[in-house]
C-alpha cells in the first residue's frame, strides 16, 4: 500500500507543488479531515472516492486496509503531517506502507511568521486530542517562548485559565485563527485575562511568551526547597507535613530524576507531591489519601506553588489503587513514596508491589517518637523479608529538637 500525503493550509486556493498536483490527477482514492475535503473538493477527479477520517481511527485504517495491499491513497493533512500530524499516525499503525509527503507550513510556522518571530527556540506543545501533561511541564519549566496546537476542549481560554489558576499569569497570548485563509485569517495579542473571556473561530493555534528572569534557565526559577509555612495546612498542625530538609532528602532517595512515574501515598497537605512536581516537572505524579478534608488541602496548594497535573486519589488505597491507578500501564511507578499507612504498612507495600515497575524503589521515613503504638520500621522490615525487597542502608536523621527520622528505602 502506498500514501501520497499532502499537507495544505486553511486557505480555500491552494498552491502546492507539481509533484503533489500530479498525484491527485492520477489518484482514485482520497482521505482527510471533512474540513480538508471542502477546501480541496474541486481539484478531485471525477467519480473519485473519498474516505473521511474520523474518530475512532481504528475503523479508518479498516478501511484502508480492506482496499487491498496494492491500493494508493492520497491523503490530505493540515501544514506539515509529519508535525503532530496524520503521516505519523500511518507511520505507527501501518509500518509497512510506502509514503511520499508534501508539506506546507504549519499553523505555528504561519502564526510566527505572520508575528516576526523567530520561532528556533519555540517549545511546541500539542494539545490536540492529548491531556495537558506537556503543557504543564513547559510552564513549570518557565519556557520563554511555547507554540501550543489547540482543539475544542483546549481553546485559548481554558488554556488561559489553567496558566491563571496555577500563577502562571505574566505570560502573554498571540492567537492566529484560520491561518493561511485571506478572508477568514486574524491575529490578536491579548493578556491572559483578556483571552478568558474571548472566543475564537476554529481552527486556530497560540503562541505564549514572556519574558524570561534575568540568568534563569528553564526551571531555574522555582525555589530549591519550598518553605514550610508557604503550605496550607491540615487542621493547622505544623507536624502534618514533611519538613523541608527531610523532603529533600526524600526526593533525594527515590533518585527522581532517572524515574518516571511517582506514587505518593498519604499525600496529607500534599508537599512531597508538589516539591517533586516542581523540581522534576518530567514526572507523572499520582498521589493518594483517605482523608476527605484533604483533597482541598492538596488542590490549594498545587495552586499556591504553581504545580498543576497532579493525579489525586482519594480513599482507602488498597482498594483505589486496584479500581483506578492498576488498570493503567501508563501509571505503573518505578518510585513510591508512602508519607501515612494508619498502621496498614505491609498492606500498603503488598498492594503497591504487583505494579512498582523493575528497579524500582519504595521510600518511607519512620520517626522514633515515644508515644507511637506500632513500631514502623519493625512493620516496614517485616514487609521487607516477607516480600523479597532489598534494603538500602538507612539514612538517619535529626532537625532541632524533633524527633529523630530515618529514611528507610527499598527496591524491586
């Protein structure tokens, strides 16, 4: 099988070259977006067939597919369709299909252009049909300059509203919609609280910018250790939350920057969570409570700290782990850090040990306070031995006058 795909802008005339123009006078069968085949209907051939590509793409690659091994299929893609686009979805699901590619500029191409922006050092984000991960993790980054392609759940103003939300505010907005068409094409520049209240016609892309802190360099800005007192709080109590230092060192002990997936369980106000989050913006994060009240705990402290895209499970985690979190292979861990167990600690560990990727590592910090009842770090050997865990040599620690901790860590 074989596809000539050709990639054309919003423009209701298109230019594209001989090579291109060819392939569609010889072509019997065509396919594209519904959009595409109204911008381009007049140059098909008569009697030609036209397969719209529409979701679920399972049931248009059957169709292809059922057109035999010999077929030849001119597709038409939006700017570049190697650029997030449908020449890389061919590549994945049919590998063994010959292709030929025509681009044109992509929608963020035109929008700098349009702009006189030099775009080298554009950090392209695409939310089209995709969560927000890359998103979060560019702004956490403080990226100077971030391309985003849009789709009708991710428009400039809930993308204006997350970076509001979480802090990020003094960034500033450039959208083009309908780039490439002379009649419908326009750019505006507005500020994040202009473009919350704006609508724009689809389909359109965005450009963020702002300007970077003097000598900082991507995540540079966020501080090395948030302070204590800079988080919301359960019921007021400074001892529900990991201190500062201690923190660190946690983060230090789950080796974060070499992971990819954290569980944080008995996340409490959250602080762990956040630092790593802040710290590592790579990480998917997953964090979990059985406290109630704490929910909104954590939630206003992502926003204080700017730390969107934590993943928040509340309940009893034996129990949410096996409903929500195992069924998703993309959020097994391969670092686990367990901040609260209510005496369940060898539960805790047999639960999380199916999933925790190999190499992975758990971390707990036992405190030795006289008036604790169970004994954590007798629970925490025993869950050890009895699960064929390794042990790391305990790290021993004491701040001021509180009680002594040990960070204790294992590995599959």
């Amino acid at each position: 099988m074989k596809f000539t795909v050709i990639g054309i802008t919003d423009s209701p005339k298109q230019f594209l070259p001989p090579e291109a123009m060819a392939a569609i006078g010889r072509g019997k069968i065509f396919s594209g977006g519904r959009r595409h085949h109204d911008l381009v209907s007049d140059m098909l051939p008569a009697g030609s067939r036209w397969i719209d590509i529409t979701v679920p793409l399972d049931r248009v690659f059957e169709q292809y597919r059922a057109l035999g091994s010999e077929a030849e299929i001119v597709v038409f893609a939006s700017g570049d369709p190697l650029f997030f686009g449908f020449a890389n979805t061919i590549r994945e699901r049919m590998p063994e299909a010959a292709m030929q590619v025509f681009p044109a500029f992509n929608s963020l191409q035109m929008l700098a252009h349009r702009l006189l922006m030099p775009y080298h050092d554009l950090r392209v984000v695409s939310l089209t049909g995709r969560p927000w991960p890359a998103f979060d993790r560019a702004l956490i980054e403080r990226t100077a300059k971030i391309g985003v392609l849009t789709d009708r759940e991710h428009t400039p103003a809930a993308i204006a509203r997350r970076m509001l939300d979480y802090g990020y505010a003094d960034y500033q907005m450039h959208v083009g919609e309908h780039l490439g068409n002379p009649d419908k094409e326009r750019i505006t520049t507005l500020t994040l609280d202009e473009a919350t209240n704006r609508d724009f016609a689809n389909p359109n892309c965005l450009i963020l910018t702002i300007e970077a802190p003097s000598g900082a360099v991507g995540g540079a800005s966020a501080p090395f250790g948030l302070p204590d007192n800079s988080f919301a709080l359960l019921d007021g109590r400074e001892r529900m939350i990991t201190k500062m230092p201690i923190r660190l060192l946690t983060l230090q002990a789950l080796d974060l920057a070499h992971r990819h997936v954290l569980w944080d369980i008995g996340f409490c106000t959250g602080s762990v969570s956040i630092e790593a989050r802040r710290l590592f913006p790579h990480l998917q994060i997953e964090s979990f409570e059985i406290r109630p009240e704490c929910e909104a705990i954590m939630r206003e402290n992502m926003r204080r700290h700017g730390a969107p895209g934590i993943g928040i499970h509340m309940g009893d985690f034996c129990s949410v782990c096996c409903d929500t979190i195992a069924t998703n292979t993309t959020a097994q861990p391969d670092a686990v850090f367990i901040g609260g167990h209510g005496g369940r600690l060898k539960d805790i560990m047999a639960t999380v040990l199916p999933h925790l990727r190999p190499g992975g590592v758990i971390v707990m910090n036992s405190v030795k306070a006289p008036r604790v009842t169970t004994d954590s770090r007798q629970l925490w050997d025993e869950a050890c031995r009895e699960l064929g865990l390794e042990q790391d040599k305990p790290m021993h620690i004491q701040l001021d006058d509180q009680h002594p901790i040990t960070i204790l860590k294992c590995r599959k």
